[in-house]
C-alpha cells in the first residue's frame, strides 16, 4: 500500500477506532509506505510511524506552501513516489538477471557452526509448539534467521571467506511475507566434549533475540534433548543440560530461590567483561574460536545480537587466566553478571560431572583469583563507607555467589586433588577464613 500525505498522525483529525485497529499491521497487507513533507500540515509534519511504528515513512521535498505541500499532483510528481506505486503494481523494475547464490560446500568455522546450532534449537522448539503462541514464534524466528544469514554473509565478504552451502540455502526474502523460510538443517555429529559448552549456553541463551516469547523450561528441555540426539549425543545428554543448570542455580540461590537467568538479560553487562580484559585472556574453548576470532566476532556482529551474545557466553565460560577474574571483580561488571558467569561455568562442570567427563580444571582457579579480588575491593571500599552502601551489598553478592560456588565444587568431588600441580597456587584458608574482614559493626 501506497499513502501520500497521511493524516493518521494528526490529532486534529477524528479517526474513530482506526487508531485501535491499525495498532497493529493487518494480516493481508505485505508492506506499507507513507510519503510525507515536513511543510505539509495534514501531516502533522511528521510521519505516520510517529503513531504507528511498524509503518514505512519516507519524507520527501514538495511545495513549502501549506496548500501546494499537501497537493496530491506534488507528491505524485515525485520520483520515490512513482517508484512506489510501480513496483506494488508491477513489482521490481530491475533489469539485473537474478543469481542465486547456493554457497559453496565448505566447512562451516565455529561463529557459523554455532550460529546454525542455534537455529536448529529454535526451530524443534517451534514444532512444538501451537496457535498464537506458534504463530509468534515463527514469525520472530524468521526475522531472526534473515538476519543471522545477512550478518554472517556481510562478515564473510569484508574477511574475504566463502559462504559455506549450509548457511546459504538459509537464505530468502524476508520483504516477501509468502517466501518461504528454510529449514535449518540437523547439525553433524560433536563429542561430548566439544557439547558441553555450546548446548550449556544455548539453554541460558534466548535463541530468538532481541525477540522475547516466555515458553516453558518442559518444552525446551525437550527441544534440547532432540537436538543432542541429532548430535549424536543421545537424548539424556540434553536432559543433563537442563539438570545441570538447575542445580547450578539452586546452589548459587541459597534461600532466595531459583532465578533462571538468561545471557541476553545480562545484556551489555558480559560484553564489558570481554572488554575489561582486552580480550587477550580469554582462552580457547572446546568447540570455540580463540581470543581474537571472539573479539573480530563480537565487533562484526554486536554483543547485543544473537550471534554475537552466543560468542560472548561462550567465550565467559570458557576463559581462563587472571583476565576473567580481573573482569568479573570489576567495579563495572554487576553482581548479576557474575552469578550469571559463575553460574553458566557451574553448569559446565556439572555436566561434565554427570557425562563422566575431564573436569575443568581451571574452574577453581578463576573463582578463587576473582574471589580475591572482589574482596580486596570489599576491604578498601569498606573502610570509610556506610554499612549500607550499595556497593558494598553488590560486593558482599559476589562474595556469597562465589563462596557457595566453591562449596558446592568442595562436597561433589570437583575441588583440586591433593597433588595436583596447581595445589601450591591456592590459599589453603577456610571459607570462614575467607569472610571480608569488618571495620564496624554490621558492616
């Protein structure tokens, strides 16, 4: 549809319920485009996306004269305007012969593999589900997979590499309401190892991004055990992802309940942790890209976007060495994006636990160097601070989430062996010991 001079934004203007029916895009209609002049006052000069934001609006130049402005033989005149009406009528004028592009059979890299895992997760929880919920979900998945295809073709053609086959049969036009949209393929077999990271993140991660849909843990569960079988991993592999998580959670919560935490609502908190350590600590992961292909990643595609928030989780549960510590007890970094951090790496050891896998070794070592440096921090603000000071309640959380992280990896058998090489690195304080020393009282 074609509009010139649309009067929906004005006030002045009775509309009757029109403003209550349009609130929302009519389920017939593909596209929308208003034209507007600033000069024009039928207008409001301003668009009709002022009141309708899922409207086009394009301003254009016509007569500076209230009456010629609004003039149908103005806007009419008007090359965008011609353009408009000919393509709804005609559809495109291009004369280009088309080419399509299937990609080459190529391995995928581990931005594309994961990328591709995260679609297929979304895509069994959307089989599952029905009516207006399903109707939902697949119309956000669709936006999410065009421009998942679209960012990771953009990233690929400034760094030179071919679009592998598997993403680019992904693609269609996603301006066309009636294309159809592709199904994601079943990923190829991965070790346990190599699962373990990536299908830890995908059940803290919203798989639809930057949409919100709230489902059921049940159905994702579900969605997770059929994706690990798809894998290769068996049906209980992903179940043990959701177990895993759960008792995670219930370990960090205490007496204050489970709060299932998502990555993307930690929001730009885990990127600044990526930041705080100039990415330079941050350690290969099983199944991951290293320490630069993460932060090329992050700055083709955004912390914020699902790709880019899938590389930033799995780069904070994998990171090693005094730069994730140093991140986390960071001032900048809040005490929900450190129980969402420690929380995740729980999960990870758990579930290696429970696959009967190598523990990861480095676990330890990252909670008790941040630990050390949350209460460095605890002690220098608490000298001269009120008792009641936010920062010192934010610290004393991390203090909490961090202590009862060791303790559960102390009673379930993941703390360092006795004579393990890294024994002599570690204080050899209690957790009572550990408790930030107070100046006053009630501090």
């Amino acid at each position: 549809m074609v509009t010139i001079g649309s009067p929906l934004a004005n006030g002045s203007f009775d509309l009757d319920n029109l403003r209550d029916t349009l609130s929302e895009p009519p389920t017939n209609l593909a596209w929308w485009v208003n034209f507007w002049n600033v000069s024009d006052p039928v207008a409001a000069h301003r668009g009709v996306s002022s009141v309708f934001p899922w409207m086009i609006d394009f301003r254009i130049n016509t007569k500076s004269l209230p009456i010629l402005a609004h003039a149908a033989a103005e806007y009419l005149a008007n090359d965008a305007v011609a353009a408009a009406i000919g393509y709804a009528l005609y559809g495109s004028n291009t004369k280009e012969v088309a080419q399509v592009d299937k990609g080459l059979d190529i391995p995928l890299d581990a931005t594309e593999h994961f990328a591709l895992l995260a679609l297929r997760y979304a895509y069994l929880m959307k089989t599952r589900l029905e009516g207006e919920e399903k109707d939902r979900f697949t119309g956000a998945l669709r936006q999410v997979q065009a421009a998942a295809v679209e960012d990771i073709r953009n990233r690929n053609l400034r760094d030179g590499r071919a679009m592998p086959s598997e993403i680019a049969r992904l693609e269609f036009d996603v301006s066309d309401p009636g294309a159809p949209v592709p199904e994601p393929r079943p990923i190829g077999h991965v070790t346990k190892d190599e699962a373990v990271v990536l299908l830890t993140v995908l059940a803290a991660e919203n798989v639809i991004r930057p949409f919100e849909i709230s489902i059921s843990k049940k159905l994702w569960q579900e969605a997770m055990e059929d994706l690990a079988a798809e894998m290769g991993l068996g049906g209980q592999y992903g179940a043990d992802v959701f177990v895993a998580a759960k008792h995670a959670q219930e370990a960090l919560s205490g007496s204050r309940g489970v709060n299932w935490i998502k990555w993307g609502a930690l929001g730009a908190g885990a990127a600044a942790i990526v930041v705080a350590t100039g990415g330079l600590a941050l350690a290969a992961g099983a199944g991951l890209a290293g320490a630069a292909v993460i932060t090329s990643a992050l700055a083709s595609f955004g912390p914020g976007g699902m790709i880019g928030g899938l590389l930033t989780a799995g780069t904070l549960v994998t990171a090693g060495g005094g730069g994730i510590a140093y991140g986390l007890a960071s001032p900048g970094t809040t005490a929900e994006t450190l129980v969402g951090v420690v929380e995740r790496r729980l999960a990870a050891a758990i579930l290696r636990q429970r696959q009967h896998l190598d523990p990861d070794e480095g676990l330890w070592a990252v909670l008790v160097e941040t630990e050390i440096e949350v209460r460095r921090e605890y002690e220098r603000l608490d000298e001269f601070s009120d008792a009641s000071a936010p920062a010192l309640k934010e610290l004393k959380r991390k203090i909490d989430a961090i202590e009862r992280a060791l303790k559960y990896l102390t009673d379930h058998g993941l703390e360092p062996c006795i004579d393990s090489p890294q024994e002599d690195d570690y204080p050899t304080t209690t957790f009572s010991e550990r408790e930030p020393r107070t100046t006053r009282q009630g501090a």
